[in-house]
C-alpha cells in the first residue's frame, strides 16, 4: 500500500508550518533485473578445497580490513555442510586438487527475483514569507527516508562474501543462505564464479536539512532575482545483516564501504545559488555551486590524497533578445578555472575494473574541462 498525508498551519500570516509523512514503494529497474553481467576475475581462499589442518579463508591484501585477511578456520561438521551444500563432492572435499588458483569468475549485474522497495519518508518544517520585506521567502525543511529491501550493488567483495558463508561463528552462512547460494562450483567442487550483482540488502537511511532562500528586488533600474539552496546530511547509512552484520556510514567519505553499493560520494554539505538580474532586453546570470571536503574511507592505507577540499565554481552568463524572435546568450563556465582534485590510487575508477575509463577524480562534483566560454543564437518560431 502507497499514501501520502500532509498538513500545514499558519499561526500568523508571515509563518507556515507544514510536515508530511509518505509511504511509497519502487519496483526493480529494467537494469537491475535484467543487465548483462560483467566480469573480474579475483583469487580467494577457498577452505572448502585447502589440504591442510586448519582452512584459510579470507584476503591477504593489506588493502582491505584487518577482519578479512585470510585466516585459518577449523575443519567443523558446519564448515564440511556448507561445502557439500554449496557443490563440493563428499569424497573432494579438503583435497587441494580441485583449488582454484588462477582466479574465479565474479558476476556483476541484474537479478530477475529481486523484490520491490519499501519506504517511508517524513519532512517537517517552516515557512517564513515576512510580508514587511517584500519579495522575501525562507524556508528550513528537516527530512528523514528510510528505504528497506534496497536494491544496490553487493555490499560485500569476493573474500567477504567466501567469509559470510563458510565461517560458521560469523552466524551468517551455511547451507541455503544468501552468502552460500551466490557461490557456483563445477561438478568436481572447484570454483567457478560468484554472484556479486544486484541484491535486496536491508535498510538505507537519510536525513538531514534543506534551507530555500529567495528574495527579489528592484536594483539599478532593473530586478534581482536571488534564490539559494543547501542541503546539509546528517546520516546517510546502509544497514544488512545478508553477508554478516554491517552498518557503513556513507556521509562525507569517499574510498569506502559504500562504494560497493551507490555510485558516488554524498558530501555532508552542499549548495547552489543563482543570482539573476534582468532589465528590458538584457538579463544577467551568476551561479555558484559548492560541496563540502570528502574524507578517505580507508583507515589501513595512507594514499597520497587523504582529503578532497571543499570545492567552489563559478558560472557567468548574459542573454540580450534582439527582437521578439532571436537572441543571443554569451557566457564562461568555470568562471576561475578551478581545477578537479586528483585523487589516486584510492580512486573508486581505479578499483572499478568493469568501468574501463579512468579521470581520477569524481565528475560528478568537479569539473575536469575548466574554463570554457560559449556563445549561443536561438530564435523561438
């Protein structure tokens, strides 16, 4: 069931209060159900096939957490169940024969069986339109969206998800558990490929606060137009239990756990504010984009670019109508040519093998073409 409830009051005419409460729902996207599955090509211990006493299991990269280096786990009725279940032959099993060492196969894309999203969302807030000032409005929004079953990429990496699975004490795996059925076998029990793709994990959250400012008046013979818009996060986590127990915190990180599952960084800060001023044919235009710094997620690597700055551009634009048919736009984007931060090693491109470009940097916050002018002739007919 979907339905949405809102309510506004005004105490005096110059306030309004007004909050909402949703409850919505979204049904898979054509790619997350169906995109073709592209491939990596990791190595992994796998303790279902180690020869010795004890059974490694994990990563040995100093690159990932201390928790998933590989490790030696007990050879357990638990552990010899969940290899037997998830297609290692009785009499293959512990025989370092059918190890695979020159790497699986790693599936990423869609899932015909996910199910739909849930959410619920609440916003509450003010309205301040102070009818002395006129042409002045002021708005504070709080907000909350909680989303379960969310659809994102696998939270987990190759040895995480061999971990979540054969380590018994984690209380994750075993047979028929989300962790165990994404690991494929031949008939012989040696590995083949992973599901790492498309999943319903458990619950995302975010909150925080939108700020709307706008205020018009008459200036040198003409109007000026201001309007500002900030969102400040307060949370935005990822919660699941399919692979282990994980909560990651998302706001204001780049190079960490929630790279696996949303496309890009979310700065705990941001804004945009456009100032227009217009007199009969001729209207000016200045926009300032801004985001706050990114911190690296990673505690057990120094890389050589450990903060992204807080970043700031310029974009300046006039447009003169020449007659009621045509005009005529001239402006600079990146009006002082700032310049994108490089970022590394730590870059998410540069552990993206399935993306096969590389920036080294993040697009979609800074601008990797600089300052650039454009001259632009339009005509309505």
């Amino acid at each position: 069931n979907t339905y949405k409830a809102a309510i506004s009051y005004y105490p005096n005419p110059d306030f309004q209060v007004r909050a909402s409460y949703n409850k919505a729902m979204r049904s898979p996207a054509i790619n997350e159900l169906y995109q073709r599955r592209s491939q990596g090509w990791p190595i992994v211990d796998d303790p279902c096939t180690d020869g010795r006493p004890l059974k490694e299991v994990g990563a040995g990269s100093l690159t990932v957490p201390e928790s998933v280096w590989s490790h030696a786990i007990e050879p357990t009725p638990e552990l010899a169940a969940a290899c037997i279940a998830t297609g290692v032959p009785e009499q293959n099993l512990y025989n370092p024969m059918y190890r695979e060492f020159n790497g699986i196969t790693t599936d990423f894309g869609g899932q015909s069986s996910l199910e739909s999203e849930d959410a619920k969302t609440f916003s509450f807030g003010i309205v301040w339109t102070p009818y002395l000032i006129d042409g002045l409005s002021v708005s504070a929004d709080y907000f909350r969206v909680e989303i379960e079953n969310y659809i994102a990429l696998s939270p987990v990496q190759p040895y995480q998800l061999m971990q979540a699975c054969y380590e018994s004490a984690l209380g994750q795996g075993g047979p028929g558990s989300v962790a165990c059925n994404a690991i494929e076998r031949d008939s012989d029990g040696r590995l083949q490929s992973m599901f790492v793709g498309y999943e319903n994990l458990g619950l995302h959250e975010l909150a925080g606060w939108d700020l709307n400012l706008s205020y018009g008046v008459e200036l040198f013979s003409g109007y000026l137009d201001l309007n500002y818009f900030a969102t400040k996060i307060i949370t935005r986590t990822i919660e699941d239990d399919s692979f282990g127990q994980i909560k990651y915190e998302c706001k204001g990180i780049f190079n960490g756990d929630c790279d696996n599952i949303i496309d890009y960084p979310v700065p705990d800060f941001k804004h945009r504010m456009t100032a227009n001023w217009s007199r009969d044919k001729l209207d000016l235009q200045l926009v300032w984009k801004h985001i706050s710094s990114l911190e690296d997620g990673n505690s057990y690597t120094v890389f050589h670019t450990e903060k992204l700055d807080s970043y700031s551009i310029f974009d300046l634009s006039g447009r003169y109508a020449i007659n009621d048919s045509w005009s005529i736009t001239l402006g600079v984007k990146n009006l002082f040519d700032e310049e994108p931060q490089p970022i590394g090693s730590n870059s998410w491109e540069d552990r993206n093998t399935r993306i096969g470009v590389s920036t080294n940097t993040y697009t979609q916050f800074y601008d990797v073409i600089g300052r650039t002018a454009f001259l632009k002739l339009s005509s309505v007919f």
